[in-house]
DNA sequence: CGGCATCCTCTTTGATACTG
DNA sequence: CAGTATCAAAGAGGATGCCG
C-alpha cells in the first residue's frame, strides 16, 4: 500500500493493515492459530491466491506473521502470528464490536465460517453472573461447531462442539446471531427455522455489553 | 468497496469503512468536529479532491456523517459525525495505539497537523498521579499549538495553546514525541533541537500506558 | 472562495489457469 | 500444498475546469 505519508499513529497503522483483506488475514490467524496457505483460502473465502501470496509476504516484511517449515508429518510452511501480530486482536476487537449491528440486517448471501463468531460473540455478549458455575452454548450452523463459554464474567468462543453443552443452538447463522443478540426471540427465530435444544433459560445468562 | 460477502462482523465493518482514506476522514472529524469541505482537505494532506467527495458521499449514504448547509454567516456546508460514526471512536483508538511504535521509528518526510498527536497521546499516556492537581504541557511543532491536559487520572489532547502551561515543548514532531514516548532523552532531543521551557518535572507525570 | 466533476494515467484487485 | 502467470476490471492519484 502505498504510504499515506502523515505522521499519525492512526494512519502509520493504516499504511501497515490498511489494505483490503490484510485484516481479514489476521483475523483468520488470530481465531484458528497457526494455518497453511490452505487454510486461509479456505477461510477467506473469495480472496485471490496470488492476492493471498502478495499480502503474506508483507505481513511478513512488517514482521507481524513469521512463515515457519513444520517438520513431518505436517511437512507444510505454517503462518503464524507474532506477538506485535496478535497485538492487533484490539483493533479486531473494537471493529468486530462496531460491525455488529450490520449482522443482524445482512442479507443471507453471505459466506459463513463458524469462527468468524468470534469478534461478534467476544464483543457484545457478557456473562450477567459471573460468581455463577459456567455455561455453555454450542453452537451448529452447518459449518464446524463451535461453543460458547460463559463463566467468571468472561465469554469466550472456542473452536469444536461443547463436551456437555447446556444449550444447542441449530439453524442459520442470521437466527443464531439474532437470538444472541436479543433482536430476535426465540419464538421468531423457532418459526424461521432455529432449533434450540437444552436449557433455555441460560440464554439470560449472556447479556448485551 | 466492495463487500468481503461474510457474515462476520469484522468484515462487515471493514466493508463500511475498510476503504482507503475513510477512517483517516473519521479522525479528521473526531477530532476537529464539524468541518468544511476545505478543512478535511487541509487536514488530509495527498488525498485526490474527487476521491474525497466519493468518501463523502459514501459515508453519509452509510449513515456515519450529516451534511448541514450551515446559515450565514457562515454560509457552508458542514460535514459532522452522527453517533453512529463517533463510535468509531473506539477502533480510532485501537488503531492509535497499535501505531504508536511506528511514529518513533519514522522518517522525518511525513505530513504533520498537530491534531494527529490525538491518538497517539491520548492512547499511549497516562496520568501517574491522579491525585494530583492538572498539569498542561504545551506542544507547538510549527503547526496550530496543541497542548495535553493531565489529571484527574485522565490525558486529553486539546486544541489551542494552552493558557498558563507548565511545561512547553516547541519542535520537531518526532522530537516531540520522542521524550513524550520516553524513546529519547530530554538530553538527546534537545541536542537534536528540542526547546523544553517551563516544569520539566511534569514529564514525569504522563507515564506510558 | 467552496465544493465539487471530468479526464487521464497509473496502480491495485479479481478471476482463472497453470506449475514445481 | 503453496504458490506464479496472465489479463481484464476497478480504484486511486493528479491536474484542471466549472459553477454557485
């Protein structure tokens, strides 16, 4: 990218992941750890291999991923991100909190994965009691599952399905977003589609921050 | 831009405001409120005039700025925030304060307005003695003189030279931010061209974050 | 002057195909 | 698996002109 040449830390920030897709790179190295190339296509659905290729080597040049060899049985060049890489799971963070709203009214055309509920989850759900013993969610929208953890005043999105969830959340991604959200009720979301499996009453326990 | 077509929130603010120069438009407005056409075109120095229109129009289709026919004597149009793009204020921030390093490793080539210290200052100091009573040092690098604002426990960059500072700086930006970043010696800086007049003591009062 | 629109060039991105 | 190569399309940058 070319420089905006302004000395500001905002836009010196933006000369290094201003570009379009290098934010999505990390967070897709942020949410699911180590990755191939492979990996990240599959995660960024929609992106250029060569754009792909392009972006990672800046992220290397800038020193915020390193491209290691992982020895057999991998044998594959494994992505990962430095620390001053992970250091911008804030400005994840803070857009992820800002975009939520755009979740609820989006059409259905859009490609899903089940992490990218991460930055969602993690930003605008909190656990309304925390001295209370943990919950669970799992979560399963035709993409890998996932489960929501809520517990100590943390929630916190984990990749695989919960071992003993208390609740099952199945259907569409816009029902499941809209129910934790509170945009949606359950009955609403039930009639389009959303099947809710366990104990209701744990969907109290995730409040809107 | 076009969409990323993921429903993740992450992607979808960055679909809103992922393009180039849009959130440089944002902190232009965050931090001089309401402001002409030429004003942001003054405090961006490099973006093309029609690129800025497109942005415009762009932002307040998504409902992030208001377009005010100011009255006489004024006479103008007046670009200002809604809530909605305030609130970008937080991704403003992360940003900031993930930039930071890079302004003390920049080259002396860049643009300056001394209204970027904003997120910078605001983000990466902090007031080490609540207590105790507000302090202000001046900042004048050669641009519209900014002065920080310390106590209470908080650090705000505010417009105008400050009335009875206690501590000047006058400089270059980098100098400037050098000592205020601890990177360079007051010792150093001054050699480099640095004039600090006033308490030097309040220096050590902003700590960094 | 303030707020653009046009025209042109150059760079970046996108889509697809191909390769060690 | 981890990329290049190629080419078309879109976007950005810069200069200038227009109109109240």
């Amino acid at each position: 990218m070319k420089s905006y040449g302004q000395y500001c830390s905002v836009a010196k920030a933006l000369d290094v992941v201003g570009d379009r897709w290098t934010l999505l790179i990390v967070r897709e190295l942020i949410t699911q750890g180590p990755c191939r190339y492979t990996d990240l296509r599959a995660g960024l659905p929609g992106i250029a291999s060569n754009l792909l290729a392009t972006r990672l080597r800046e992220l290397e040049a800038a020193g915020l991923i390193t491209r290691t060899a992982a020895p057999p049985p991998v044998a594959t060049t494994l992505f990962e991100l430095t620390d001053r890489g992970r250091q911008l799971k804030d400005v994840l963070d803070a857009l992820g909190r800002w975009g939520v709203d755009f979740m609820v009214t989006a059409d259905g055309s859009d490609a899903f994965r089940s992490t990218w509920f991460t930055f969602a989850a993690e930003n605008f759900l909190s656990d309304t009691d925390p001295a209370a013993p943990e919950v669970t969610i799992g979560l399963d929208a035709g993409d890998a599952p996932v489960h929501i953890a809520v517990g100590g005043g943390r929630v916190e999105l984990r990749r695989g399905a919960a071992p003993a969830p208390d609740l099952t959340l199945t259907g569409e991604p816009r029902l499941i977003m809209g129910v934790l959200a509170g945009k949606l009720t359950l009955q609403d979301a039930r009639s389009a589609g959303l099947s809710a499996a366990g104990d209701l009453t744990v969907l109290a326990r995730v409040g809107r921050v």
